[in-house]
C-alpha cells in the first residue's frame, strides 16, 4: 500500500515567523493529499487540501504545494501565532484496487509556537 | 446535528476481556472508518465500510472486528483484549468511497487502555 513519511517530527518557531512541514509519498497514482491538526486531546481536523491536478492551494496564512515528479508536498504556515501549535498530519489518497477509499496517514509534526 | 459520535470516551480493560467500541453519525455519510492513534505512530486505519453493507481490513485489524450495522452506525469490537491495544481510537465517516469526496470527520476518539 501507500508509503507516506513526513518531517520533521517536532518543529518549533517563534510567532510571526514561518513554519513548513514535508511529506513524501510512494504510490505515483495518489491524487488527494489533505492536511489535519488535532489540538491537544481533541480531535483531527481538516485544514486543507489539494488534488493532483494542481500545484498549490493557499488559504490565509496556510498553503500547500505539490511536486508530483517527486512525489512530495509540503505544509506551509506564515505568520505563526500561538494558536497554531497543534499536531499536523499529512495524508494520501490509495487509488489501486482493494485499497480504493483509504488515507494513509503520516506521523505527525507537533508543531510549538512561542510567543 | 452531532456529527459522529462515539462511547465510550474512556475505557479500562484487563488482558483477555472483550468490549465493543460504538460510533454513529448523522451526516448520511456512506464511508464509516475506524483509526487507531499512537504516540508517533500517527492515525492507522483498523477497518472501514465504503458503503453500508461492506467491511474491509485496514492496515492493523488483527485482534479486532467491525460491523456496518446501517448506514448511520459502525461498530469495532476487540474479543480479547491485549496490552498492545492501549491505544486511542477515532471513528470517521466521510461522504463517498473516492477518496476525492471530501473530508474525513472524527470523533472525540475513546481512549482504550488495557492492563
């Protein structure tokens, strides 16, 4: 099945500066690549996503790019605030077969943000 | 409108006991989804239910098994219960079986340990 690793494992940043988040994938046919952030003891939540058709998405602060040549894509958050400290997720769509359906998911970046 | 809910929120077992873990939703979602969190492990799939009626494995479902009662409703269930299962498990549904449907919504998650 789908192979997604993603780094770094834990980044910290001081507000207002910049933080990025990348994941790789192995399945060349993966075409949705979401991102959730799960709070601390809630629940996952999606920030953004992006399809394979297209090379970046921006929403406010955050945007995704997508390099599918390589087969990467990579969070981007600008002016950090305290309120974005939380774990990301990056995830890949399966599209082969039996697996049609599925997300993989990656470890997770718990991301701190310091005031 | 509730989203998904799941119960319990907490549970304590001991080794060989069995329990099973309820999940519902209330959004007419087709695809219902049960995630199993561990510390740096991310979110891995147990079990899904692309549609009502149909169950497939997910990465890690040995030691557990679902059913799709209806549409609203998908239950996991762990037969006998081992250690390695102190985990936090999320249920999900999202709308369609392409994984280009939309997001996935999660419960609150249960938090299962197992002494």
């Amino acid at each position: 099945g789908e192979n997604v690793e993603q780094h770094p494992s834990t980044l910290s940043v001081q507000e207002g500066d910049s933080a990025v988040i990348k994941c790789t994938y192995s399945d060349s046919a993966s075409n949705y690549f979401p991102w959730y952030k799960q709070e601390l003891g809630k629940r996952p939540q999606l920030i953004i996503d992006i399809r394979s058709n297209v090379g970046e998405k921006k929403d406010q602060r955050i945007a995704v790019t997508l390099n599918k040549t390589a087969k990467h894509f990579s969070l981007h958050i600008t002016e950090t605030q305290p309120e974005d400290s939380a774990v990301y997720f990056c995830a890949a769509s399966a599209r082969r077969g039996s697996t049609l359906g599925r997300l993989y998911f990656g470890r997770g970046t718990q991301l701190t943000v310091w005031p | 409108n509730a989203g998904v809910t799941q119960t319990p929120k907490f549970q304590v077992l001991k080794t060989g006991q069995s329990m099973t873990l309820q999940c519902a939703q209330d959004m007419n979602h087709n695809s219902m989804y049960w995630y199993r969190q561990d510390p740096g492990m991310g979110l891995r799939l147990i079990y899904y239910s692309a549609s009502e009626g149909t169950t497939d494995k997910g990465e890690v479902p040995n030691g557990y098994n679902v059913s799709r009662l209806n549409k609203r409703e998908f239950s996991l269930r762990l037969e006998s219960a081992a250690p390695s299962q102190t985990s936090v498990y999320f249920c999900a549904s999202r709308e369609g079986i392409s994984p280009n449907t939309g997001e996935l919504f999660f419960g609150e998650g249960s938090r299962l340990t197992v002494l």
